[in-house]
C-alpha cells in the first residue's frame, strides 16, 4: 500500500542467491552494437578521432552500477588458484600413449621420469623448507614445474593444494592419500610408512 505496487519479498539464505540477485550489476555497463563511420573520408582534411571522448560519449552506467561503485563495493571475487595434486602406489604411475605406440619406446620414455609424485620424493630431499611440510602444503611454499618434471622454491604469490580423491575401496592407495596428510618431509615410500621409527608393511 505504501508503495503502490506488489512487492515480492524473499529470503535470500545461500550465497549464490545473492549473486543471482547482482549479477547484472557485476556484468558492467550496457552495451550496444554501433557502426560508425567518417563522413570526411572522402575529403581531402584530415580529421582526429578521439577515441577515448568516443569511448565516453558513448558509455552508459545503469543507477545500480553507479550506486555500486560510489560505495567501493567489490566488483568481483578472487580467490587462491588450486593445485591438484597427484599420487600412485610404487611403479603405479599413469603413462600416456596411443594405440599404435610401441610398447618399449613407451616404457623407455617413462622409465626414469618423474612424476609430480616422485618429484615431491627428490624436493624433500634437496630443500629442507619442504621438511616441514605435507604433499598437501607443498604448494604453498613450491611450484610445480610440469616440463622439468621438478618441485622449485616459490618465489611470489599462493597456491592451495588438493590430492585427488581415492574411493575407500581402492584398499592400498585410498590408505596412502590418508598418510599424505599427515607425514611431512617424506623422501622415498618407505618414509610414508614409517610412524615414529617404526617401519610398518602397508599403509
């Protein structure tokens, strides 16, 4: 009544509700599809275009936009980049080949390679920073160099790190990722097993 008109009131409880409800605030001006042209080209004065007068000429900021800038509200979201982090059992790393690949060029080229995995064995090893670290927080003080195939010291920014997910039934592996969370500094898969100097057979 006081309005004159209906009002549709919802609550909003989810983020993604609220995002839903700005979101052609965040998506920016409005735009259109313009052609144009110089009348003067045939001529023979030369004529400047000023693009960035052009540019704000023809600009349009809608009241909400306008509203949200005034404010400083945050235009848009960042957040960490996440790294996916992989593992295998010993002599259990993934390779990839094509059908028509032979089988020992295939297994020369992987034979001595390392894996992101084996890799993080031969960083402990060299860096003792990454001692104190699990396979998951690796990436936070490391970056993974994919064509090295090595582990390197970060130097700026920040990285999360995520291990893959293994289903329960996968027995020997699913155990592994279990002690990936909580054994630091490991060099080899024997280290993995090892809890408080006692060295068990499985994980």
């Amino acid at each position: 009544m006081r309005y004159q008109a209906h009002v549709n009131t919802e609550y909003c409880n989810k983020t993604n509700s609220i995002k839903y409800l700005f979101k052609y605030v965040n998506k920016g001006p409005d735009r259109a599809t313009l052609k144009i042209s110089n009348n003067f080209a045939q001529s023979d004065k030369e004529t400047i275009i000023d693009e960035i007068k052009r540019y704000y000429d023809c600009r349009y900021l809608s009241p909400c936009e306008v509203a949200w800038r005034i404010f400083a509200f945050d235009i848009h979201h960042r957040w960490h980049p996440v790294q996916r982090l992989t593992f295998h059992l010993p002599g259990q790393q993934s390779t990839l080949f094509k059908d028509d690949d032979d089988i020992n060029v295939v297994f020369n080229r992987y034979e001595n390679t390392n894996t992101m995995f084996l890799a993080w064995f031969e960083a402990n090893k060299v860096y003792t920073q990454g001692k104190e670290l699990t396979y998951f927080e690796f990436p936070s003080k490391f970056v993974w160099f994919a064509k090295e195939k090595e582990w390197k010291p970060r130097k700026k920014g920040y990285n999360i790190g995520r291990l893959t997910y293994i289903p329960p039934g996968c027995g020997e592996l699913y155990y592994l990722r279990i002690l990936l969370t909580i054994q630091k500094g490991c060099i080899d898969y024997e280290s993995i097993k090892t809890i408080d100097g006692k060295f068990y057979e499985t994980y």
